[in-house]
C-alpha cells in the first residue's frame, strides 16, 4: 500500500484545497494521533490544531503541495506535546494501563489488534513513532525521517529497537 499522493488538483483555491485535504487526509491523520495517544478526543484535537494551522499559515508555505507533510509533521507534535503536558500534569510515566479502553476505542481499531496496540503504547515515544509511520502508514524511512525531523538512519535504528521491543512485549502477552 503507497501513500496516497501528496499533490491536489490545481486551479483549486485555498479554502477548496484545504476541504479536499481533510476529506481525503483526516481520519487517516485521527488514526495515527490515536495510536500516539490512546485517546480519541485528544486525537481529534490534535488533528483539528494541526489542520487550523495550515489553514493559518497556507498561504505563506512556500510548496503547498508539501501541505500533507506538514500535516503529518504537526499531527506528531501535537502528539508529543500532549505526552509533555500529560507528564508534567502527572508526575508519572506515559504507560496507560492495559485495561484503560473505551469500547469507542476498541471499535477503532478492532479486538483483533488490542494486544499490538497496548504494545505500541508502551513503546519509548522515538519508537513508537518510527513503527507507526513505518508500518501504520507506509511511509518510507525517508518520508518518516521527514515527518518525525530526524535522520534516516535514526529512523531505521528506532525502528529496529522498536520491532524488537514489540515482539518481547507481545511474547510477555502469550
């Protein structure tokens, strides 16, 4: 599966590109923000914040056909800055506890993968990043390096660490 194509129809103006964005772009952009989160409301936000920025900022991006990137860009800073905020609020790690899904939540992603993704959750931040870009969405490790605005061999590396990660964690499940 490819990502879908970054570029949009030209002739459109910028309200009309932006529509076409988040109709096409949206629930995609939730998925990964609640994979990032394990939360749906927070997913939401985030993606809303990220989509009300480039509505502000479009018309002074230098390449709106890299408007999908930012996107992805701000959605994963969006998330980060959620698990700071929750951190300082808290005083405790990020780790939900593995009981912690709504049955909205379940529905989302399906009982078949609650175990993968309460793994995924307690993956270190870089790493969880790295295997969702990756294998969640596709993306090359370039278009992951990209995004998460690391190197490419930073990407494979936390990939890696994170793969390795998973499968223990998942072994621990059997």
């Amino acid at each position: 599966m490819q990502p879908p194509s970054e570029t949009l129809p030209a002739g459109l103006e910028a309200g009309q590109r932006l529509a076409v964005l988040y109709q096409t772009h949206a629930l995609a952009l939730k998925k990964l923000a609640f994979l990032m989160t394990g939360d749906q409301p927070t997913a939401e936000d985030v993606v809303q914040d990220a989509f009300l920025g480039l509505y502000r900022r479009y018309r002074s991006l230098d390449d709106t056909d890299k408007a999908l990137g930012y996107l992805r860009t701000s959605v994963l800073n969006g998330c980060r800055s959620v698990h700071r905020v929750r951190s300082r609020r808290r005083g405790i790690t990020l780790d939900a506890p593995a009981d912690s899904m709504s049955a909205e939540d379940i529905a989302v992603v399906g009982e078949a993968n609650r175990e993968v993704l309460v793994a995924i959750r307690r993956l270190p931040a870089r790493q969880r990043e790295a295997v969702v870009l990756r294998y969640y969405l596709d993306m090359t490790e370039d278009q992951a390096a990209q995004a998460m605005g690391v190197s490419r061999g930073t990407v494979k590396s936390a990939t890696s660490r994170g793969l390795a990660a998973l499968a223990r964690l998942l072994e621990e499940t059997k």
